[in-house]
C-alpha cells in the first residue's frame, strides 16, 4: 500500500499518498455504478423532460427551453462554489465520498418530482418546473463533481485512470440503453394501462429512482481514496478557479471540448425523439433509434485503453469527431421514409459520439495532476466543478437551441407538423451539431498534455514529495 507522505508547496501543507496504485475490478465496477445510477436519473430528465414538459405537462416550447437556458446557466454558476466546499470537505469517509451517501435519496426524490403533473395554471406549472428542475440540477451537483474528482483519488497511474474510464462509460452507457429503450416503453406501457399518460412517467422515473439510489449507496461503498490531500493553514476558494484557468491550458481546452460534446449530444438527444415520432412517422420506433443510439458503446469502450496507446489522444479525438459528423450528414440527406439507412447512419453517429464522449473524461484527472504541477495545489473538486460549468453550458445550449428552433420553424406539439416545423427538427438534429463538432476538432489540436509531457508532470511531483518527506524527517 501507498505510504503516507507530507509534501509542501510554499505556505500549504498537505499529506498525500503517491496514488500509483493498481485498482482492483470490483472496485472499477463500483465506481462504474455510480454513472449507471446517474444516467439512470439524470439521462432520463436530459432526454425526456423537454418531451414531457411540452406534450404531457402542457408547457410550450418556447418556455421550456428558456427555462433549460436559465436553469442550467444558474447551476453551472453554483458549481464553483460546490467544487471549492468539497475541496475542504475532510471526514472520515474521505472528501468525496460522503456526498454520494448523503445526497443519493435527496436525487431520487426531486427526479419523480420534476416528472409529477400538479394541477395548476400555465404560470403555477412554470414555477413548479423551474424549482424543481433548479433543486434537481443543484443536488446533481452534489454528486457529480466528487463522484467525478473520486477518479483522480483512486489513482495516479495514468492507464488505471484511462481503465476506470472506460469501464465506467460501458456502465454509463448501460444507464443510457436502459433510458433510451425502457424507459419510454414502460412510461407508455404503465401509461396505457392505466390511461394516464403522466402517470406512466411519474412511476417510471421513481423506478429509475430506487435503482439509481442504491447504485449509488454501492459506489460509496465499494470505492476508496488513496491520493488524499489534508491541507492544513490553507483554503480552496471559489476564486481559485481564475488561477486554474489562467495556467492550466490542457483544463482550458478540455473546457471548451466539454461545452461542444455535451451541447452536441443534448441537441441529438433530446430532437431524436422528435425526428422520429414526426419526420418518420414513426412513435414506435424511438426506443428503437435511442437503443442504436446506445449499443456501439459495448464493442467500442472497452477498447478505449489500446486505442488510445495505438492513436494517442489527438488522433483518437479527431477520428471519432470525423465518425460522428459522417453519420450525421447521413441523416441529413436520407430521406426519412428509409428506415434501415437511417437506423444505419443513426449507428455510426453514436459510435464516434460515444468513442469522443467517453474518452474526454479520462483526460480529467492528467489536468488535475497538471494543475497542481503549475500551483503546488491539488483541487480536484474546484478543477470537477470547473469542466462541470463548461459541460452544463453546454447542455443549457443543448436545451435551449431545441426549443426556439422548433419554434422558430412553427412547431406545435401533438398534431402532424408543417413542412417547416420538420425541417427545423431534421436541421437541428444534424447540421447543428455538425457545426459544433468541426468547432470541437479545432479545440482539441490546442490540446498541450501529450504523453511525453504528463509523465514528466508526474515524476515532477514525486520527486517533490520524495524531498518534502526527506525534509519532515530531518533528512535534509
């Protein structure tokens, strides 16, 4: 097991472990749960909420997606001042990990609450929906910028990190095949026998609720900190995020990677269920187009560690960019009556989405390590809350273009749709994320941190707590 060392940089003094260790699979598998239980919530209000706000609670458009804008914009403002707390967050159970146990049913609970139908006027189920979602969007928080810092916990070894990752999108993309094909086939199965439309949605998602609670509970359980920082004379503030961001180039990159990917994939996500019930006609068929979505994650990410020592980071990216748009531009010029091309081209977006989606997140914790190379400060949380504003923006991006384009091109829910209003859906669901994805591939070549670089990095800090250790011990 690692050895405690002290290390100091300047005024601060922190004990840590050197964190090079080798995670065990149960453990991998642990951690992994905790997305599962995430997307199980989470993906379930990203890819329905717009749906059902606008053709089940009655919200048009318009509203719902200003209301996305604001919401999310508002959260990600909270997310620094989240990060920073839980980087001086020190109990027993680590920094962390007591988030996940306390916030897990508090989750569960606001997530049926966002999809339950109160009977009030247009205004009362506007402010309904804004606090709820708000609440929501806030304890998600609590949850996902330690759950995603806890890799960085885990280990310092680089290819553990990239393992991890890729186990933990399998996982992650099990929550999305279980969102994507079950959940809108028992909300219209529960719908359909009870003859309540929002019925079916409120017991789907406190079923999706209950699993993704005790998911959770087993990740805090399951996982350990081992890179533990105790700082002692010294506090993480939410204005730290400046420095971050002044000299940490490979977070700034990243950032800006995050805002496109999350936007690109909130806008497929959430038009999809759209295009399909409208442009092809075809309601029948969208947990079949949100199950291809998903299934290319299982051949691809468990590939992820080799391709990633064959490509190297840049080239991986580019690639799996590259995949995505060729399947986008597929949609656009298929004609929507052709189902199996469509289904098709539907498969290869979802394989370079998923392969770039995934991956991103393993480079996270090299920028964590990097930060604390260039400020002798080790800010997991505040750095998980940094990529956490950018990748909300991006999913608020996500929510509103949705919105004001189908209203723009005349949308209106529940009835057949004007030539307008479906070309509106098939421009957004392809040629808006196309653009964002050629802007992604020009982000990703400022990208700095290659191989080469992060292992000095790394050997920079050991030699630094190697010294500090020799001088706590008198030794030097």
């Amino acid at each position: 097991m690692a050895q405690a060392q002290k290390v100091e940089f300047g005024s601060p003094e922190v004990t840590e472990t050197s964190g090079n260790t080798k995670v065990s699979k149960l453990e991998k598998v642990g951690y992994a749960s905790g997305d599962l239980a995430c997307n199980l919530i989470y993906a379930t209000v990203s890819t329905y909420l717009l749906f059902f706000y606008t053709d089940v609670f009655g919200i048009s458009a318009a509203a719902a997606g200003t209301m996305f804008l604001v919401v999310r914009v508002f959260d990600a403002i909270n997310d620094p001042i989240i990060g920073s707390l839980v980087d001086r967050t020190n109990t027993k159970y680590g920094r962390f990990r007591p988030y996940l146990l306390y916030s897990a049913v508090p989750f569960a609970i606001l997530a049926v609450l966002c999809f339950t139908t109160p009977d009030f006027n247009e205004w009362g189920k506007l402010v309904y929906a804004y606090v709820t979602y708000t609440l929501l969007t806030v304890v998600y928080t609590f949850i996902n910028i330690p759950y995603g810092a806890l890799t960085s916990a885990m280990t310092r070894d680089n290819d553990e990190v990239v393992s991890i990752t890729s186990i933990r999108m399998i996982f992650a993309n099990i929550g999305g095949l279980i969102v994507s094909f079950f959940v809108p086939f028992l909300s219209s199965y529960i719908g359909d026998m009870s003859g309540d439309t929002a019925l079916g949605w409120q017991i789907t998602m406190g079923i999706m609720g209950v699993v993704g609670t005790l998911l959770i509970l087993f990740t805090f359980k399951s996982t350990k900190e081992r890179v533990k920082v105790v700082e002692a004379g010294v506090k993480i503030k939410p204005t730290d995020i400046f420095e971050q961001l002044r000299v940490n180039r490979p977070l700034v990159v990243l950032s800006i990677f995050f805002i496109i990917i999350f936007g690109v994939n909130s806008v497929i996500n959430s038009v999809g269920i759209y295009y399909v019930t409208y442009n092809m006609d075809s309601p029948d068929l969208v947990k079949w187009y949100g199950l291809i979505g998903t299934l290319p994650a299982f051949v691809i990410l468990p590939f992820i560690p080799w391709l990633n020592k064959k490509l190297g980071k840049k080239k991986l990216l580019y690639i799996s960019l590259a995949v995505t748009i060729v399947g986008l531009l597929g949609i656009l010029i298929t004609p929507p009556s052709v189902v199996w091309a469509i289904m098709i081209f539907r498969l290869v977006a979802a394989a370079g989405a998923l392969t770039a989606g995934g991956y991103m997140w393993a480079l996270i914790p090299e920028t964590i390590e990097y930060g604390e190379y260039k400020t002798g400060k080790r800010m997991g949380g505040l750095i998980y809350a940094i990529v956490g504003f950018f990748f909300k923006f991006g999913m608020a991006l996500g929510g509103i273009i949705p919105g004001l384009v189908l209203t723009q091109f005349g949308y209106v829910a529940n009835q057949a749709q004007t030539q307008s209003s479906l070309t509106g859906i098939l421009l957004t669901t392809t040629v808006v994320p196309i653009v964002l994805l050629v802007l992604a591939m020009i982000d990703i070549k400022f990208y700095n941190l290659d191989d080469k670089t992060y292992a000095k990095v790394i050997r920079e800090l050991e030699n630094r707590q190697k010294v500090n250790e020799q001088i706590s011990n008198g030794q030097l």
